[in-house]
C-alpha cells in the first residue's frame, strides 16, 4: 500500500493529472494481476519473461497496451528498475511506430526540393527508406553515384532521419538540433539537459534561428530516449 502511494506521488511530481495517475495505477494492478496467476507475489518480483508474457495475453484485447506499457514503464523507473523500464518504454515505441506513417523528407526545415526529387527518383521518400538505403558508407556512396547528389547532401539527410526517431524532433526540431551541431542520436545522448537547453538558446539567440529552444522537460525526455535508442547508422 505504501509503494502505491510513493508511485503516485512520484507520478505528480512528474506533472501526471489526478485521473491520469488513477489510470495509470489501475493499469499497473492489471499486471499484477496477471503476475499473481503465474504466481509471483508482486510488480517487484516480475522479470523481462514476465513482462513479454504480459505482451503476448494482452495482445487480442482492446485494453490499450500501448497504457499498459507506459504505466509499467513509469512503475520501473520510480522502482529503479532501470533495465525493465528502457524494456518497456522501447516495446511501446516499437508498437507505436507500426501504426504512424513515416516522416516525409521533404517535410523537413530547409532541404534542397531538387534533392527531394532525386531521391524520390530513387524510391527514398521517407526517413525509414531513407535509413534504410543510407545507414552505412557504402550504402550512401551507391546512393551519390546513382542521384548525382554530393555525399554531404546525402549525409545530411540520413542524420535528419536519424534523429527524427527521437519523439517530437522532426520539421523544425530536428533542423535545429541538426544545425546547432547535435546532428546524431549518439551526440544527443552525451550532453546533459542542462547545458544542452544553454547550447541550443544560445544557438537561436546568435543565428536568428526562426523558432524557439526546447523546454527543460522536453530536453530531458529527449536525451533519455537518446539514450535508449540502438545505434543504426555507421558514421
């Protein structure tokens, strides 16, 4: 009863509304639930087969995993169980990402529209294919012989992709991260929130950039999911 009450003060402290810490509760004692069926005593005793379990009874019911997920995701980062919360908060963007469309390209800040068109010619329209075909230096060299197109262009392009699997960074966020020398998830995930909002202020403040630098908690959550997200593209 005790850990319910510290997870829910814990929840408000992160800015969570009454009813939104009510379902997130609930949505941790459905697992508990289920743990207590294959006999564990509690969320504390649960382990990575557990959880995947959980996945796989959950799967066919309309009961919103997608919640479930982050609530465990939550519960293990108040409980410190740091290697089952980054299990859980990727299982979840893994499962969001199958149902969004793919960022288009030529919906990033400042890109050539001649290069678009190049790659278009090429099948590449969207960050995925874009990963796809220029994650690593031979695959970018063959994509500067088939398009004409400078490998720097190239490059550039793979590293907006890049960072667009980072939530929230893509049109504009993306380009200034991009701009203001954080051009890799592995970069992003090496600064601290603090310095990293000075850097980016100060970006904007000297180069006119038109928009505005991140909030704290926005720089946060981003440098965390930098540092979940597996490493895909050879520099």
């Amino acid at each position: 009863m005790q850990k319910v009450v510290e997870f829910r003060r814990y929840l408000k402290r992160k800015g969570k509304k009454d009813h939104v810490v009510d379902d997130l509760v609930e949505r941790c004692k459905v697992f508990e639930e289920f743990l207590n069926r294959r006999r564990k005593p509690g969320l504390d005793d649960a382990d990575e087969e557990d959880l995947r379990a959980f996945l796989d009874a959950m799967k066919d019911r309309k009961t919103g995993i997608n919640n479930h997920l982050r609530a465990l995701g939550l519960y293990y980062g108040f409980t410190s169980r740091r290697e089952l919360s980054a299990l859980l908060n990727h299982l979840r963007e893994q499962r969001i990402s199958l149902t969004k469309k793919p960022f288009e390209l030529k919906n990033f800040r400042g890109v050539s529209e001649k290069y678009i068109t190049l790659l278009e010619k090429e099948g590449i329209a969207n960050v995925d294919q874009m990963l796809e075909k220029g994650k690593t230096s031979a695959g970018r060299r063959r994509l500067a012989a088939k398009t004409g197109m400078p490998a720097e262009a190239i490059l550039e392009f793979v590293k907006l992709a890049d960072l667009s699997r980072i939530e929230g960074l893509k049109n504009i966020r993306a380009r200034l991260y991009y701009d203001a020398g954080v051009d890799t998830v592995e970069k992003m995930a090496e600064w601290t929130p603090e310095k990293l909002q000075a850097c980016l202020v100060e970006y904007v403040k000297k180069t006119g950039f038109n928009g505005i630098a991140p909030l704290p908690k926005e720089i946060r959550n981003t440098i965390e999911t930098a540092k979940r997200l597996p490493k895909i593209v050879e520099y």
